[in-house]
C-alpha cells in the first residue's frame, strides 16, 4: 500500500523501510553506547552481528515487535508486576463488532480494528502492554501508538519507535501550527484504522493525570474529528470510523507516586517550576523498572454502541457529552485493590471501607507510603502534603468509581 506523502513527517516506517532504519540503527553512534552498556563485555561486532541474525525474518514493524519488544515487555512484567490481565468481555460479548459500512461484515469482535482511549498510567507501558495481552488474546495485531516528539530527544529513540509501530505528535508548537498538526495527525489516524487496518491507542488527555482522577480531555475527541471528509455532516459520523474503545488501565501501584506528588510540591512552591528532559527520563526508567503489583486492562464497549444518541447535540455539547459518557466507561471500569480503599479511609480518617481490606494489608500499605516518601529529596520536604497527594492518587480511583 502506498502511503500519502503527507504523513512521511508522522508515521511508523513502512515494511519495505525497515532493513534500512535497522541498519541505520546499527550505526548509530549513541545507540551503541547504550547497547554497550546492557552488554559491555561483548565487543560491538559480536553485538552488531547477534542483532542481525536475530532481525533475519523481520519484514514488518509488527514482526519487529514479536521478535524484539515483545520478550523485553514480557520480561517486565514478570519482574515488575504480579500479573497483567485483559478484560475485552464488552467487546468479545457482541459490543465489539466494527459498525462502519466497511468492515460491517466483520467475523468477529477480535477481527475488528478499534482506536482505544485509555487513561494513562506510563509514559512507555500503557501502550506496551496492551500490545502483548492483544497477542496473548488471539487479536492478529497490535496498536500504532501517538508519541510526543518531547521524549524523541536522540535520532536512535526516533528510529526505534517507528520501528514500533509509533507516530509522531508535535509539541511546543504555536496555536496556527497546532491546529495543522492536529488536523495531519487526525488524517492519519483515520488513514491508519480504515486502510491500513491497524489498531491505535492514544491516551485520553496529554501528559498523565498527577492525581489518578482520569478525565477525558474534549480536545483529544475534537482532534480526532477532525480527520474525516467534510462531507460527512454529522459529529457521530466523524468518529464513527475510529470505533473508539474506552479503556480502562488499573495499577495496584503506581512507581511513580512519589515523582507525581514531589512535582506536585515543587509547582506549589514554585509555579514557574517545569520537568527537565531528565527529570522526563527518570520518570520514563521509574515507570518501566518500577513494581506495579497486579495489572488489569478492561475494555467498555465501543462507543458506537451509542454514540448516535448524541447526534442532535450542538458541537461544543457533543464533545462535553461525549467526554462525559467516555469518563463514565473508563471509571467503571477500574479494577479496584486493597489500596485504594485503604487511602480512602486514611485521607478521611474513619474505617468505612475496612470491609474491603485486611489489618495486614493496611500495615503493608502504610509502610509502603513511608517508603515511598523516604525517596522524596527536595528542599523543604512537606511530608503531610506530599502524604495526602499520594493517598489521593490511590483514593481517587474509588471515589471515580463509585461516582460511575
């Protein structure tokens, strides 16, 4: 298939790319001083010549995944998890069926291409995952995925990504350019689900939610609108394409809670404060390597289901509404923990959830916070503050959920 011009700038590589990004890959100079670091008693022809042999057979960034990424997300989550699981029961159930004329002969909900809307729990995993339970699930692919070209900081990690299914998001752009961006990457991710037939997921707002209370930004669902042909005069018909999932990701730990709630501490301090490229990659490296307990993945049905019952709606309703409705799925549908129970009660000083809770696993919990805190090395540590900004993080998953 050949693909418009117009997203060489944004898209994955194309399978007849590949060797050459590979190569590419090989001779990169920063590259190998990463790989020399994993395995530096290996002289760089023997690690050059071992990655050859294992890329023979590649032709697709799909078959890049299962040979590379694949092993390397499986590692993670046998070391960083006690288990990833994924819920696709609204899809597999009969909701899940793609309904654009296209595809409305579909064979089965697993056949169907879908564009998932999840909350965002990693920066690198959210997306990782959800690729390898898809595999695990009998899905015949895996996800393109929207990454900000912020984290795409050395030629190596641009080359890699593309070879992983990944597409650019521009950042830092004027409010003129932003919208052309918008509208280029919109095209393409329709170009993606309805030609190419691939899945995509995208996170539901950009950057992740400090406070785990997960909201679906309308701009997200506004940009996706506006890839579709003028001439399809309504909302629903812009979106309809897409079959968008909402999709729920759940962490019995988050790794990265105390580098939220520090953040948190240094913009109340300092409302000028901003990350620094590092303090994005120790976010990056704290996520990956982190321990996340369980892992649960649940889909909702797609919002096809009932997207036309928002078809009379003025346009800026229609978003409002739609990013209600798509809150409300991706909140019932987090699997909930010990945890998050515990920092309820504990934020409101009293013993209503204790049903859903052992004495053992509130001592766990508590000393797991303290830990947590004990990493926290930042001038003018405000441990009460940085305590209740954790314990909200855990809390607000119940909370949202009650409320769904």
């Amino acid at each position: 298939m050949k693909i418009p011009k117009q997203f060489d700038e944004i898209r994955p590589y194309e399978p007849e790319e590949m060797r050459q990004a590979f190569e590419d890959l090989l001779n990169d100079r920063q590259f190998n001083v990463v790989i020399k670091g994993l395995v530096p008693w290996l002289p760089k022809s023997v690690r050059n010549g071992l990655l050859r042999l294992a890329f023979k057979g590649v032709k697709t960034p799909l078959d890049f995944q299962k040979r590379f990424m694949k092993p390397v997300v499986q590692f993670v989550i046998y070391k960083c998890t006690k288990g990833c699981f994924f819920d696709d029961e609204a899809l597999t159930s009969g909701g899940g069926a793609h309904r654009s004329s296209g595809t409305r002969g579909a064979n089965s909900a697993r056949d169907a291409r879908y564009t998932f809307v999840s909350n965002h729990r990693d920066i690198v995993l959210d997306s990782a995952f959800l690729d390898v339970l898809l595999i695990k699930c009998g899905y015949p692919t895996t996800v393109e995925i929207g990454i900000g070209d912020n984290l795409l900081i050395y030629p190596w990690i641009k080359r890699l990504v593309r070879m992983n299914k990944a597409f650019t998001v521009r950042r830092g752009l004027s409010m003129r350019e932003t919208l052309q961006a918008s509208q280029l990457m919109s095209q393409y991710i329709h170009y993606a689900v309805t030609r190419k037939k691939e899945n995509i997921w995208i996170a539901q707002r950009e950057g992740r939610a400090k406070d785990s209370s997960d909201r679906t930004q309308e701009a997200v669902l506004k940009m996706l609108a506006m890839g579709m042909s003028d001439r399809v005069d309504s909302l629903p018909g812009q979106l309809r394409d897409l079959n968008i999932v909402p999709l729920t990701i759940s962490y019995e730990y988050d790794p990265c809670d105390y580098l939220k709630a520090q953040e948190m501490q240094l913009k109340r301090d300092n409302p000028q404060f901003k990350k620094s490229r590092q303090d994005d990659l120790d976010n990056m490296k704290t996520g990956i390597l982190g321990y996340k307990g369980r892992v649960v993945y649940r889909a909702a049905a797609p919002v096809n289901t009932w997207i036309d019952e928002l078809a009379d709606l003025p346009k800026q309703e229609f978003f409002a509404e739609m990013s209600r409705r798509m809150d409300r799925e991706i909140h019932r549908g987090y699997q909930l923990y010990p945890n998050n129970y515990i920092a309820a009660d504990l934020l409101s000083g009293n013993r209503d959830n204790s049903d859903h809770y052992t004495i053992g696993e509130e001592h766990d919990f508590c000393d797991y916070l303290q830990c947590q805190l004990e990493k926290i090395t930042i001038p003018d540590r405000d441990d009460a503050f940085l305590r209740e900004c954790i314990l909200t993080m855990y809390a607000n998953p119940l909370k949202n959920y009650l409320s769904a």
